[in-house]
C-alpha cells in the first residue's frame, strides 16, 4: 500500500522543520563566535600611589596593553573605592568611577564613551579619543586629565551628538 499524500507531506514537513532549526542552530552559535572573537575590552578602575582615579585599558587582540588615564586634581574617590576590573562584554557592564554615555558591543571589543569626571574617553578599536582628540593606541602609554582640558558643558553621548549634529573628527 503506498503513502497518502497528507502522510508524505508530514514528513517532508518534518523534515524541512528538522532541517531549518540545525541550520539556524548552526548559524546562531557562529555568529555568537564571530562576534566574541576578538575579545572585550578590559578596565581596571583603581588609584594611582598619589591617590589620584586611574583608569587601565588593555585589549591584547588590538595590541593594547595597560594604557593608563590618570585624573588628576579631580574629585576624590569615595573612602570605600574598590579596586575593580571590568570585562565589557555586554551592555549592562558599569564602570568603577564616571558614567558610562555609550556602548556599542553588538561586534566585540566594540565602542564604549565613558564620563570620567568631565572628560569624555572613548575606546574605539582604530584609536582613543579623549575630549574629541583623537589618540593613537600605543603600549603602556600614559595619559594625565587635567581640569582645565574638560570639554565646555561635559561630554555629549554620542546619539545626542548626532541629534545636535556634532561628529568626531
């Protein structure tokens, strides 16, 4: 006796179904693989020996090993700051001291714009950016904030930028 039509189709059905979730399966942990294969960015928020917020960025995938960002004559860390380093692998990632204005991390290390007492630090793959000046990445680097460089009104997340039509260089 041969198949009906409706069994026949069923299976082919099932079959298809079967076939569409492995491939969607397959394609859903790659790009989850692609998209973490370089790596977070790494920050470690602490004091420097003279007490100053000193603010550690690393991404060995880059080439980008302990640059360093020390606030100085900024406002003083709270008495209870703890040390802590910050794998930033998803948006609800915070940082130890400043705001946190933007993330992109869809595509890791990805774009994190960070509020550090008045500066705007921004983390791109190609360069850092510090108060819209574009900086090149380069190993064990030190940058020291001064007061008097703090951008006019503060930093602007970057969405707001482009609503006011500002760009970065």
């Amino acid at each position: 006796m041969s198949p009906t039509p409706l069994q026949l189709s069923l299976g082919k059905l099932l079959k298809l179904f079967v076939t569409v979730m492995v491939l969607y399966a397959t394609l859903y942990f790659a790009t989850g693989l692609w998209r973490e294969r370089r790596g977070p960015w790494v920050l470690t928020f602490d004091k420097s020996p003279s007490g100053n917020p000193r603010l550690t960025i690393s991404q060995e995938n880059l080439g980008v090993r302990n640059v360093q960002i020390l606030a100085l004559q900024q406002e003083p860390l709270p008495a209870d700051f703890k040390p802590v380093t910050i794998h930033f692998k998803s948006p609800g990632d915070q940082p130890g001291f400043g705001k946190l204005l933007f993330t992109d991390l869809t595509v890791l290390p990805g774009v994190i714009t960070l509020d550090v007492f008045g500066h705007e630090v921004e983390l791109l793959p190609r360069t850092l950016v510090i108060n819209r000046k574009l900086i090149p990445w380069s190993e064990r680097q030190e940058i020291r904030l001064n007061p008097e460089e703090r951008l006019p009104g503060g930093p602007v997340p970057p969405q707001k930028r482009k609503q006011l039509g500002r760009e970065l260089p």
